[in-house]
C-alpha cells in the first residue's frame, strides 16, 4: 500500500488557509443586508467581526495596513474564525488559531503522485520484480506508461489564494488549465528539475508570481510495513509563497523572504494498527513493536516573509523571535515578534507588537509554561502548552506614543494535549476518559469479538468542545465585544442510502460550535449594551458519517475475495467536502437585538439556500463511486457553489412591525466540459493478498473513475421591498449575464411601472479573434483578447417603457458611454472616456443603425469608431490621458467637453500627487518641494525641476515638508536651481518661498522681478510672471550669502495650481491653494490627525485621543 505522509502544516500559513473546497468568484453582490456583517457600531469593535450565519461562526480581522486598489486588497491583517480548535492543532506564527494574512499562496492539494515527479524506486516491490518507475501526471502526458510504471492516477489540485484570486486549478495536457469556479486566467509553470514555479495572469492582466516555500515528504511503501520495504521516498512542493504582484497599469508589490532554517519536526503521532477482520486480533504496524507512528521527516516551510515593498513606498516589515527554549519567553526559535509598517527613506513607523501567552493543557491560558511543559520548540511540537496571542500593542518609532490596539480573551476550560485521543470524529475536545496523553486515538469500534478504540463521539459539554476559543476582543478606544456560544444541533441528514454498517460512524455527528450571542459594550457609555441572540432552523449537514479502517488484505481468488486485515486509525480515511470549513449550513437564522435591559431593538431573519433547498439538491457524484465507498477518492460531491447563498432577509422595528424585505433569486451554471484537457482521473484500492507484497501486482479491490467539474451561482434577480404606513414601495431588479458569466444586462422596475435596461459591452464582444494589422486602438482591443483580458469598453442605458419588453422597437437610448483602454507591453491603461449628447431618447434603430433584420456586428460600430479615433455620432469625448507617468498615473488629460487641459505631477516613488493644475498642459508646470533626495553629488529631476541632491537642507527649517535648498552664488557647489523651459508662446506664474534674501530670477537672457506676497515664520512667498518666447531655462541662484528656497512652482497665467507634501504613513502634512497659501496637517506618532493649522500657525481644529 502507498503511504503518503502530507505537510498537515506548522501553520506558517501567511494567508487564511484556503479550505478544500469550490469557493465562487464574481457576479453582483446581493443586497448588503445579506451579508451578515457588524452588529454594531461602537467604539468601531463591531468592524473587527463579521458573523457567517450560514454556519454559524465568526470571523474576525484585525487590520495591522491595508492597500487596496481596484484590483483587490493586499494588506496585513490577523484572522480568527470561532468554530472550535481542534485538539492537534498547532499554533501559528502569531498563536494559536490565529492566521496572518499577507500577499497569497498556492496551496497543493495532493492525489496520488505528485504531477511533475518522475523518480525510480529504491528497490524493486519484490524478489524478482523489475524496479518500478514512479511518473507523475505531467509526465504521463509527455512520456506515456509501460509494464515498469507506477502511474500517477489523478491530477493534483492547487488551490490559489492571492488579491482578487480564489480559484482551485489543475492542469492538463499540452497545458492546459481546468479551473474551479471557472476563470479565463493564464497559468504559467516554470519548472527546473523539481524546482517548480507558477505565474498567474487574471482577466484584468496583473501578474502573480510565486516560488516554493513549504516541502512535504512522501513514500511508497509495501502496504502496512512503515519502515520495511520501503519503495521509494520524495520530496514534493506542498506550498507557493507569493513573491511579486505585477499589477496591469505597471506598479508592483514585492515580497521579500529568508530561509527559514527549519530543520524537519516529528508534528503528529497517530495510533494505529492492523485488525483481522473475523478474530480481531491486532497487529503493530511498524517494527518497533509500538502503534504509534510518528510522521518522521515532515516538511517544513522554507521561507519566512520578510517584508512586503508597496507601490506607494511604504515597507511592511516582520520580526521574529530568535531566543531560544526557557520558561517564561516564547520556547521557539521564529514566533512572530512584532510588524512594523514604514515608509521607505523615512524612520517614521508604527509597530504592531504582539503579547503571547501560553495554552497549558490543564492551566488555561499562563503568562509563561511550567518548566517541566517546556521541549523544544513547544508552540509547534507535541506537548500540551500551544501559544496564544493575548494582545497587540501600537507604538511608534521613535517612543513618542505607545498604546494597546487590542487585547483577546478565551475560554479558560482545559484543551487536551496535542496528541491525545480526547477529541471527537471531527478533531474537536471531548474530554474523552479513555483518551490518554498518547493513548489510543482510534474511534471505538468492534471488529470480530473484539472492541478496542475510544469515544470519538461529540461532546455534549459546549464548554468541553469551546476550550480555549475566543471569548472577548477589547479594542483602545473602549469598545468591547463578547462571544457566547453553544453546540450546533438539529441537523439533518440529506444524503440518501447512507450505509447501515457498525463501521460508518458520526452520520449523526454535529461538527464545532455556532454563535448564540454577541454583546457589545463602550466604555463612554457605561451601563449601555446591544446584545445579539441568533437562532438557528433548517440545519443540514453535508458529507456526513465516515469510515476509520482501510482494506489492507485478501485471500481467496479475484472476484471471491475474502476480506481478512483493516488498517485502522485516528482519521477520517472517507472524504469530507467541508464548506468553508464546516460540515453544515443552516436555512433560516433569526437575529434579536436588544439592550442592556431586554427591550427589543429590532431582528432580523435570514433565509439562505441549503444541501436541499425545496426540491433541488445540490448534489453531484461525477464518479463511479459516492465518498462513503471505496476506495474513498478525496473529490468534488456537492455543488457548493449554490450552499449558504442568501435567499431572502426581512427586517423589523422595536415593536415587531416588518421594515423591509428584500429576496434574491439566482441560477445555477454548471460546466462538464471544463475539465476536458485532463485525463480521467482513477483512483484504485489495492490490497495485499496472502504473503504477497507486491503493490503493484495485488489485485484491485475498487476504482473510482471521475473528472472534476465547475460551477457558479449568478444572481439573477432582487425585489427589494420598504414597507410604510398604508402600503410599499418596490423595486424589481434582473441581471442577465454573457458566456464569460460577466454581467451583461440589468434590467430594473420601479415602484412607478417603469422598466430601465443598462446592457454592458465587453472588449471581447467588439472585436473577435487576433488581427495583427488592425490599427492601433482596436490593435488594444484585439491584444486584451489575446491576452485574456476582460474589460467594460461601453455601457447603454434603456428606457423600455411600462411593457418591458427587450425589443428593438420598443428600446430608446437614455444614457451610453464608451471607455478606451490603452494596451501594449503587460500594460493596460485606462485613456479616454466618451459620454452620450443628447437632449433627448434616441430610439435603438437610430442609434445602432440595427433593424431586426440587420447584422449584430454592427451593434458595436460606435465602440470600434471610438478606438479607431473616429468621430461618433451622438457621442462626445469628454477626456483623453494623452501622457502616463512609469506607474501609470496620468500627468496630462485632455478635458474636451470643459476645452482644457489638466496636468498634474506625481511622485513615482510614493504614487503620491504633488500637484494638479487645471487649464494647462504638463510640458506647462513644474513643481517641487525637494522632498526627493539623491547620492551625493548627484542631479535630482523631480516635477521638471533640477537641482543638486548636496543643496537639500533642513538648516533654516522649512516652509513645508522635510527638507529646503539652498541657493549660493552660481558655480559654488550648491549652484542654482533650473526649472525646464515650458511651452513658449505664453505667460507663465512663477512662485516660490524663500529665506534669508531674494534669489535671483534668470530667464531667456534677462533678469525676472518677482513681488513678495506673504510671510511666515522668516520665510516670504515671492511670486513674478514670465514671459516665454522660445527654447530655455529659468534659473533661481543666490547673489551673495545662502538663500534657502521652497515650494517652486510654475504654471501657465489663467490656470489654478494646487501642491501637497505628505508625512510618510500619515497623508497631506500640507496643501497649497490656487494664491499660494497653505494649510498644514499634524499627526501623532501613530499617524492620526492631530491638528490642523493655517499658513500662520493659528489652529483651524484639533483632536484628542483617550485611550481606555
């Protein structure tokens, strides 16, 4: 028999782990009261949680940075979810339960072989036998098989997790992709040896990197012999880290690693052993004489994320404990210490650090282990003390400020060491007499006449099944959350024909715990409460029951096999389908809110789709055998995607009178074709037979031949219902969706009889194919195509009168417009933007130019005109970026419906925006503040200004920002200050602050005179005009003695300049007006707004922070 012993993980995971499941992607949201969210607002602790009412848990994030853009969200967080820690779990890298979530991964969910192996056996399976080679899927697909091959039965599954990404992919032959939901995403496999990388493109066009970072060890060996016989042992990669997000228009983010130093750890020990089927009687499986099995040589993770550089220039950086093992410090070399959030070229930072605890099997939670508790690495290993994360502190940098961000409490009742066989069929505590520190961890089971095993049944003790769960989350501003819970039941079972034999156990089995009540507290309004109670119906549970035994031997002769040893173990060898985790999901949930006193403040009830939701059932076996026979195959058998989908939700006052109500339909896409690149998938059970222990001659006992399939749930439908004194107000909206499963049309009603019909236009629906000749713009076009992007190019807004019906005669044209992408070299730029001039509805036939009769390709004429840079009728281009920066931000648009051009200058090391300047164009300004620094004698071009990076200084103090220049005589080393010669033909404004004299004014052969406007603080703002005729520089320099300098800027007479400086992790630390004055930003060592002041110190407003 093959022995694959899998990575089950330190928890190093930098990333919520994915669960193996079928997650969706895309499609409108359904109304934001469908998605259970905060209960509350107070002191802002109600926007750490979020309640999953489906099936009953919470999730908490705890932000450390957030960076979004509108591709997704990449920031650092902590995650938490309540339904119960398993009894082996292993604490993370910030504690126990908690997850760090930061950048992304690609997760290997292993079938068989490993795809991209290829590797000879050690020694041949027996006496006589030819060795055997294993081979991989991928190399099945190049290479084929023969008599000396050990075949690879099944595609691997890799779960990507990343940004905007959450798919499952395999891939097939000549490389082919399946997904799961189905995504147009380009996968690219870069492979060296065993050194595997993947990239991955997705429809916007941003590129994910990722390298290995968490090894697992596998072996094939003779059936029940562990360290006998031993065929063949691998290493494979079981995890990707990711190492760079190259987004569409240019910018990046990049993560940086170590080597972990990790050596190999024995992570769990399972009890296990060989039973003959008609005595009983057991056997050890391995040598030693022992049923315990260690899983010697796990893998561990190989990198550790060091920092994550982001395109604005801020820099998350990780620390980690390097002490080693003593009591009361944490006993493991690489916990997370602290993450410190900086920007780049700045010592201005906040840290995040962490206060850890410990969960001492039989102390609750201590500030530090018993000695005698303490092995090596104990927040990983094997003993009963797991670390917990008891708080997070903020502190500055520079010691100015330090104050608590969150403190966390748990359960205090006792979770059994790792390796005890205390816990039920699902993993969670049961408290379990007969389930010893490592004692056996079998399920009890009878087999012939005898029985052995322990209780493995669910607690009926919520405490027993909550130990150590998350109880109380406080944050700094006295706001306080509390979580009570209690066991799920009144579940039922909806899979039919469930087997009846002694062996299948739990088919009645509850899995972990369900929220019963939220609190929420302030301390600014103490004696006040809101407290939630949440009751739960139409419970159903999914994969339920399972099997703990596996045939290892026959007798008898093919087709008449006698059945006669089991292996039997600690864990599930039948599949789970888990949906987000949990094996249930419930139909209706009802929440109560009420204050501190009892009196009703409102409810609200749920209905959400189940396993069984009236007469559909959203199972699907796409094999040859169902997940509760053998040979057990670990694949899809529910249609997941339909599960937990929000159905309907109405909403009641303070006196039970209904508010509103709001109901959702949907349909369901189901694609069998997806998975047509891959081979089918076969799972075979072989077993020994008599003294034979040939693996790979000993007969089949089952097969299992399946292909995966793919799936999605679009909503189709919402009526939103208000209800008033005497009647209600309704509105009815359908979505309609295309090929790509994008959403093509919304179609709504409102309360006055009216139909309105927005249809979207996509770049693939305009242009079809690869036409290398097209010309330029429908060339982007047809490059987005190729390339797989998928981009909203127009969008037309309907009137269809009381009638509704989608017909070309009945349609009129309210509103349209076109949006122009620029594409070329990975990068995609949004450019121009086209809007519909009409005074009034034009009907469609006029529009389009399209009878009933005519051809649907020119439905999009007025698009492929747009991008063609042709005139189209009706339309207007309202603007056009004619010049992008490195990062793809615009320096220059084209205003067409105002006749102006804006320009603005940025700083491509930040992203910030330095200034914007309407009625001008950017060969028109220039602006500095000299915040960008340079080596030593070195020239620094920034906003069309140069200057030497050795002129910078803080000497005089500044006007705004960090830093000033120094003007001296021209030729001494600072030099002067040359601004490029804008556009000639017009009259130009000139400002700039100064200190300590007036600098001199050059300019196309002569002297300019400026005229003092303001003073502040010593510094005077000079403003002049200058006339430019032709090619040339303007240059500031001193005449005499160090004149310092700040705020330059430049700009066209008749346009209206604004600038900014910026603190570092902060935002604005000042802002200029169109006449020169400016207002200035204060921030505490934390980076929160302090006061704000105007350009001569008087305070405009200020706020204080208590901290609780």
């Amino acid at each position: 028999m093959k022995q694959i012993l899998r990575q089950l993980g330190c928890s190093v995971m930098l990333l919520l782990a994915a669960v193996y499941g079928y997650g969706q992607a895309g499609a409108p949201k359904p109304d934001a009261k469908f998605m259970p969210g905060v209960t509350g607002k107070n002191s802002s602790i109600g926007n750490s949680y979020s309640p999953n009412l489906y099936d009953g848990s919470i999730n908490v994030t705890i932000p450390i940075y957030d960076f979004s853009n509108d591709h997704g969200s990449y920031g650092v967080s902590f995650g938490y979810n309540t339904k119960g820690i398993r009894v082996d779990e292993i604490a993370g890298l910030a504690g126990l339960h908690w997850t760090i979530n930061a950048g992304g991964s690609i997760s290997r969910v292993l079938k068989d072989l490993p795809d991209e192996l290829e590797q000879g056996h050690s020694i041949a399976p027996a006496p006589g036998q030819p060795v055997m080679y294993a081979r991989g899927r991928w190399k099945v697909y190049t290479l084929g098989v023969d008599a000396y091959t050990q075949a690879d039965g099944e595609n691997d599954d890799f779960v990507v997790s990343a940004g905007n990404l959450n798919f499952t992919f395999s891939i097939g032959e000549n490389g082919a992709v399946f997904t799961h939901p189905n995504r147009r995403v380009r996968i690219e496999k870069q492979q060296t040896n065993y050194d595997l990388k993947f990239i991955v493109t997705d429809e916007s066009g941003n590129r994910y990197y990722f390298e290995p970072d968490e090894y697992a060890n596998g072996r094939v060996t003779n059936h029940d012999t562990v360290n006998n016989n031993l065929l063949m042992d691998y290493r494979y990669i079981s995890r990707w880290a990711i190492s760079r997000i190259v987004f569409a228009e240019g910018s990046e983010i990049r993560y940086e690693y170590a080597d972990a130093n990790e050596k190999d750890f024995n992570l769990y020990a399972n009890y296990q052993y060989t039973e003959n089927v008609v005595t009983g009687a057991a056997k050890s499986i391995n040598s030693n004489g022992f049923n315990w099995v260690s899983t010697e040589d796990m893998g561990r993770s190989s990198l550790r994320l060091l920092r994550i550089r982001y395109p604005n220039g801020t820099r998350a950086i990780f620390s980690y404990d390097t002490l080693g093992s003593n009591p009361g410090i944490v006993p493991c070399l690489g916990a997370l210490k602290e993450i410190a959030i900086q920007a780049t070229g700045s010592a201005d930072c906040i840290r995040y650090v962490l206060d850890r605890g410990w969960h001492a099997a039989g102390f609750g939670v201590v500030d530090s282990i018993p000695g005698y508790l303490v092995p090596d690495c104990d927040y990983n290993n094997l003993s009963g003390g797991r670390m917990v994360l008891r708080g997070i502190s903020m502190k500055s940098c520079d010691g100015s400020v330090a104050e608590p961000y969150y403190r966390f409490a748990y359960s205090p009742y006792k979770l059994p060491r790792r390796t005890s066989g205390q816990l039920d069929r699902f993993g969670y505590s049961n408290a379990s007499a007969g389930g010893s520190v490592l004692g056996d961890n079998v399920p009890l089971h009878t087999i012939g006449t005898t029985t052995r095993g322990v209780d493995r049944s669910a607690a009926t003790n919520v405490n027993v099944i909550g130990a150590a769960n998350l109880v109380q989350m406080t944050n700094a501003y006295g706001g306080t959350v509390s979580f009570t819970y209690e066991l799920n039941s009144d579940l039922q079972n909806k899979i039919p024909n469930l087997p009846s034999d002694s062996w299948f156990m739990g088919q009645n089995d509850n899995d972990g715990l369900r929220i019963k009540t939220i609190t929420e507290t302030d301390k600014h309004y103490a004696g006040n409460a809101r407290v939630t109670s949440f009751t739960y119906g139409g419970g159903q549970r999914f994969l339920t029951g399972g099997y703990f035994h596996y045939l290892s031997k026959v007798t008898g002769t093919m087709g008449s096999w006698a059945r006669q040893d089991y292996i039997a173990g600690p864990y599930r060898i039948s599949p789970l389908q888990l949906i987000n985790g949990s094996n249930h999901g419930y139909s209706q949930v009802k929440a109560e809110v009420k204050d501190q006193s009892g009196n009703l403040m409102g409810r609200t009830e749920y209905v959400f789709s189940n396993l069984v939701t009236g007469v559909d059932t959203y199972l699907l076996n796409r094999g040859t055998r169902n997940y509760y026979q053998e040979p057990y195959t670990d694949r899809q058998y529910i249609k997941d995607w339909m599960l937990g989908l929000p159905l309907q939700t109405t909403e009641y006052d303070q006196n039970n009178q209904v508010l509103s109500k709001v109901t959702n339909t949907y349909s369901e896409v189901l694609d069998l074709n997806a998975s047509a690149p891959l081979l089918d998938n076969v799972k075979t059970m072989r077993a020994q037979l008599n003294g034979n222990i040939n693996p790979f001659t000993d007969p089949v006992i089952a097969t299992d031949t399946y292909r995966p399939y793919s799936g999605k749930a679009l909503l189709t439908g919402t009526l939103s219902e208000k209800f008033v004194s005497g009647g209600s107000i309704s509105d009815n909206v359908q979505y309609g969706y295309d090929s790509h499963d994008n959403l093509k049309w919304i179609k709504t009603l409102n309360s006055r009889g009216i139909y309105t019909l927005t249809e979207n236009t996509y770049n693939y629906d305009v242009v079809e194919g690869n036409n290398p000749g097209a010309p330029t713009g429908l060339g982007y076009l047809y490059g987005m195509n190729a390339d797989k992007i998928e981009k909203l190019v127009g969008m037309e807004r309907w009137n269809l009168g009381t009638t509704g019906f989608n017909t070309p005669s009945n349609k009129k044209l309210m509103d349209a417009s076109i949006t122009g992408f620029q594409y070329g070299d990975g990068l995609l730029r949004s450019q121009s933007l086209h809007t519909l001039q009409t005074g009034s509805s034009i009907p469609y036939a006029t529009y389009t130019g399209v009878t009933t009769a005519g051809p649907l390709s020119a439905r999009y004429n007025k698009i492929r005109s747009a991008y063609n840079g042709d005139a189209v009728g009706s339309f207007v281009k309202v603007s056009e970026v004619k010049q992008y920066d490195t990062k793809g931000n615009p320096l220059e648009t084209q205003l067409l419906d105002q006749g102006i051009y804006k320009a603005m200058i940025w700083d491509t090391a930040t992203g910030n925006k330095l200034a914007e300047v309407s009625n001008a164009r950017y060969n028109e300004i220039a602006y500095t503040s000299f915040e960008r620094g340079g080596a030593a004698g070195s020239t620094i071009t920034q906003g069309r200004i140069s200057y030497l990076a050795s002129g910078l200084s803080s000497a005089a103090g500044t006007i705004s920002g960090n830093m000033a220049y120094a003007l001296n005589a021209l030729g001494l080393p600072q030099g002067s200050l040359n601004i490029s010669g804008p556009a000639a033909g017009k009259t130009y404004i000139l400002g700039f602050w100064a200190k300590g004299g007036v600098p001199a004014v050059f300019g196309y052969g002569q002297g300019l005179s400026v005229m003092a406007l303001y003073s502040s603080n010593d510094w005077v703002y000079y403003q002049g005009k200058v006339s430019v005729t032709g090619p040339g520089t303007i240059t500031l320099s001193a005449s005499g003695a160090t004149v310092y300098v700040d705020e330059v800027r430049l700009f066209p007479e008749g346009s209206m300049m604004q600038n900014w400086t910026y603190k570092p992790l902060c935002g604005a630390s000042s802002a200029t007006d169109a006449a020169g004055r400016i207002t200035y930003y204060e921030y505490d060592g934390l980076g929160r707004p302090t006061i704000v002041r105007n350009q001569e110190g008087h305070i405009l407003s200020r706020t204080h922070y208590v901290i609780y």
